[in-house]
C-alpha cells in the first residue's frame, strides 16, 4: 500500500473519534486567550497519542513535537486556532455549546480535530519521512492583537527552527469534499479605528452655546469616504468602513461627545499608513474647523496575509494528486483578515480553504451566525489532505 493510500486507510479509521473531538471542542467553547479547557483537552489528546509537547505558550497555547527520521533535515508546523465567538448558538444539536453565550461559529473546533487527526496519522507514520512536524494550537486568533504574534515573540518559531507553516479553515460557500486556494495575496490587512468627537452639549434649542459634535462627525465621515474614494489605488482592494456612530444625546439634548468606530483593509503597507496619516489630519482639522476637537487612535491590527507563491503551487498539485482535479478551486482575494498572517510575514506559508458545506442537509450559515455548523465529512478531507501535505514536505 502506498503512503497515499495509507494516509486515506487512516483518516477513514479515525473519523468517528475525530468527530467526537471535534464534537466534545464544540461544547466548551472558550473566548480568546481563555482557552484553558480547551487546551487540556488537547494536551490529553497529544499524550494520548504519544505526542510530546509544550504548554502555556502565549498563555494557552501548545506546541506539540513529531520527529520523523532525520528531525533536524526540516521543519514544517501545522497550525490550528483554538478560541471561539461571543454568539449564542441556537442549533438544535446534541453537542451544542454548553457554555452560554459563547459559540464556535468560526469552526476553530474543525481545525483543532484536523490537525489532531493529520498528527495522529503522522505519527504513524514518522519512520516513514525526515524531519520535525511542530504542531502549532494557537490562542485567540479572533481577539485583536491575536495568538500568533504572541506565539512568535514567545519563540515558537524556534527551536527547532520552522522553515514552512501551514494552516486551513472553513469556508461554508464550498462543499464539503473540495479544497480552495489562492496563491500570493489572499486576505487584507486589518486596522480598527476609534475616533472621539468633542464638542460642547446643551440644550438643543441655544444652539448659540454649544458645539454640536454630531454635525461634525457627519463632516468627517463624508470627507474621509470621499478622499478614500478618490485616492484609493486601483491595483489592489481597499476599504475604509464606519459601523458604528453614538452619540449619548435626546432629541433636545445635544451631546458633549460623538464616538466613531471603523475598520480599514487593504493590501499595501504603504498605502495603508497614508490612510491612517489622513484619517487623523482630515478628522482633526476638520473638528477645529468647526471649533471642536477630534482624538484618534488607530489600533493597527493583522497585516495581510500572503500565501507563498511557490510553495502554495506545489501545495495545490499535492491536493490535486489527493482530492482530485475536480475537488481544488482557485480562490479571490478576499478582505476578510487573519492573524495566521504573521506567520505568513515571516516565513514561506501556505493558507487554505476547506470546504464544509452541504445543501442537501441544510448546512449552509455562514461564519459568525448562531446556526453555523458543518458537514463532519470534511474531517477526512481537512485531516487527510494536511497529513499527505506534510509528508510531501518531509519525505
């Protein structure tokens, strides 16, 4: 039997327990850097299939040890994200999340039993290719400034030192059975922004008294949307998004301060900072323009996260050779973002799409929603195809 064949033998002997990992994650879900139970569970895990490993890595992290012939040839690391979502989960399912309002709607629960599922199957395996495979099960990937930073200042691209990493997630427009993938840019860089319009409250109808901050705010917003628009760069995708605007007033109360929060996304660092250069010279002017003041704070969040070129060709033809020509689609850039970026920043990385849809039996939400849920026949596809990644890598 080849390896490939193997490797399938296994993933379809492990499934059911793989499940049932990923079904006992999704009942204890944890929010960013709270992951304690779930990093127990993991750590169980890794020791029950004889995997050494280190914890409290960025708090609740692990990073597990398998060591093929050779470990010192090359290193990989397989990462998998661990924390869930503040939503409460309306699904009408046995392993719903038990911990209220608290919801693995992002699916980390499926990368966590993925990865679970390639190491046990590679352990088998470890005589049979050369190198060190690190598994990486990272904190609060959705809770800015995200686990993975923590996890590289805390060194665990280090000792040994990791030459690839790899990492998938779910996506729900794609079924499941199939695989997606974009080489070089994929995902947008993420910046939150905060702006606090400072004006003098009153009564509303002595508008000679006070300093009105709403008109204001509505000033700044209509400028930066119009510069955003007629500045953007037309190579690449850029948004610049208010979501939110408050302003603590009545309908004869003006208030003393208006607060404005967005995000911007785009795929260029310089372009980037002279969004962030503009955004505090339009707004800051602008509010003492109209004898107001304008505070900003720019949190700089993910950069964007860039699939290696070669690398995520060569990872394409191994899913190709796995999953068949048919079950591997060419992805777009999209503008959602990821903190598996910074490791994309560092070292040569490759970021994939594992399809997990089913319309026949209804699964169709979206991320992030209260009824999100996925076909658990995509935990052949995802821990399969990341072991035979793997080994391609190390053999």
């Amino acid at each position: 039997m080849s390896i490939k064949e193997k490797i399938k033998s296994l993933a379809d002997s492990y499934l059911q327990e793989i499940i049932n990992v990923r079904r006992h994650l999704h009942q204890i879900p944890e929010l960013g850097f709270e992951e304690f139970e779930t990093s127990k569970f993991i750590a169980s895990k890794l020791k029950e299939y004889g995997i050494p490993y280190n914890e409290g890595i960025a708090k609740t992290g692990i990073v597990g040890i398998i060591e093929g012939k050779d470990p010192d040839k090359k290193v990989i690391a397989l990462r998998a994200d661990m924390d869930a979502l503040p939503i409460k989960e309306t699904n009408d399912i046995p392993y719903k999340s038990k911990n209220e309002g608290v919801m693995h709607a992002c699916g980390h629960d499926v990368h966590i039993a993925c990865v679970l599922g390639a190491a046990k199957i590679l352990s088998e395996l470890k005589n049979e290719f050369s190198g060190t495979i690190k598994l990486f099960f990272q904190p609060s990937e959705e809770k800015f400034p995200g686990g993975a930073i923590a996890m590289i200042n805390e060194k665990a691209l280090e000792n040994p030192t990791v030459q690839e990493a790899f990492a998938q997630h779910v996506l729900p427009t794609l079924d499941a059975g199939k695989v997606g993938m974009k080489q070089g840019k994929y995902m947008a860089s993420t910046d939150e922004i905060y702006i606090k319009v400072k004006g003098k409250g009153g009564h509303a109808a002595t508008p000679e008294l006070n300093v009105n901050p709403i008109p204001i705010s509505a000033h700044i917003l209509i400028e930066l949307e119009k510069h955003f628009t007629e500045n953007k760069p037309p190579d690449y995708p850029s948004v610049l998004a208010f979501g939110k605007i408050s302003g603590e007033g009545k309908t004869n109360i003006i208030p003393d301060e208006v607060n404005i929060e967005g995000t911007l996304r785009t795929y260029n660092e310089q372009w980037r900072n002279d969004v962030h250069d503009f955004i505090v010279s339009v707004a800051s002017s602008i509010a003492a323009s109209m004898g107001g003041v304008a505070e900003i704070n720019i949190a700089k969040g993910y950069p964007f996260l860039v699939n290696d070129e070669k690398l995520t060709g060569k990872v394409k033809q191994i899913a190709v050779d796995y999953l068949g020509k048919e079950n591997v689609i060419d992805l777009e850039m999209r503008m959602t973002a990821e903190d598996f970026a910074y490791f994309s920043q560092k070292i040569p990385s490759c970021y994939y799409r594992l399809g997990i849809r089913n319309e026949e039996k209804g699964i169709t939400s979206n991320l992030h929603t209260s009824t999100f849920n996925v076909d658990e026949s995509s935990l052949n596809t995802g821990m399969g195809l990341m072991a035979w990644i793997a080994f391609n890598e190390l053999e």
